[in-house]
C-alpha cells in the first residue's frame, strides 16, 4: 500500500496502519532513514494468510489525524490518501 500525505508530509514517515482481518491485527508503521539525500517510497507491505479475510484499514497520521478504510479481499494493491482534518 502506498501512504500520500496531504495535511502530513507528502512522504508521511511515521504513518501507523493497522490492518484489520479474521486472523488478528497486524500494526506497521513507515520509517524513514537511509543514507544522504535518499529516498525510497512510502509503501508498507502486509503478509496476508491464505484463509485470513482482511475488512479494515485504520490509518494514524504523523499530524495526528486518523483514518478507518474498509476494504475488500482483492484490494492488494491500495494508494491510502490523508483526508484533510476538520478544524
């Protein structure tokens, strides 16, 4: 899944993504680092079980702001955009 900051960084290091299914909660959160002016993308991977159905995405901001998206069993490949905050 690829992370797109709006109200965060554009590349948001520090995202937390809890993904949701059958067979428990999975929790990763983008790091950053590397060496001199790298960059890598803002993707976070889940290893999914054969018999596990995923049904949630619960998405915590470096700003703060949180997200819940639902998904489907054939979403493998999601690009997860920061919805702005309402003030």
């Amino acid at each position: 899944m690829r992370l797109i900051g709006t109200d965060s960084p554009r590349q948001p290091v520090g995202v937390i993504v809890e993904m949701v299914a059958s067979s428990g909660i999975q929790t990763k959160q983008l790091i950053g680092g590397g060496s001199y002016a790298s960059t890598s993308l803002a993707e976070i991977h889940f290893g999914i079980p054969k018999d596990a159905n995923p049904t949630e995405l619960h998405v915590t901001w470096p700003r703060g702001g949180e997200q819940s998206i639902l998904i489907k069993a054939d979403d493998d490949h999601m690009i997860v955009i920061e919805q702005h905050l309402s003030q």
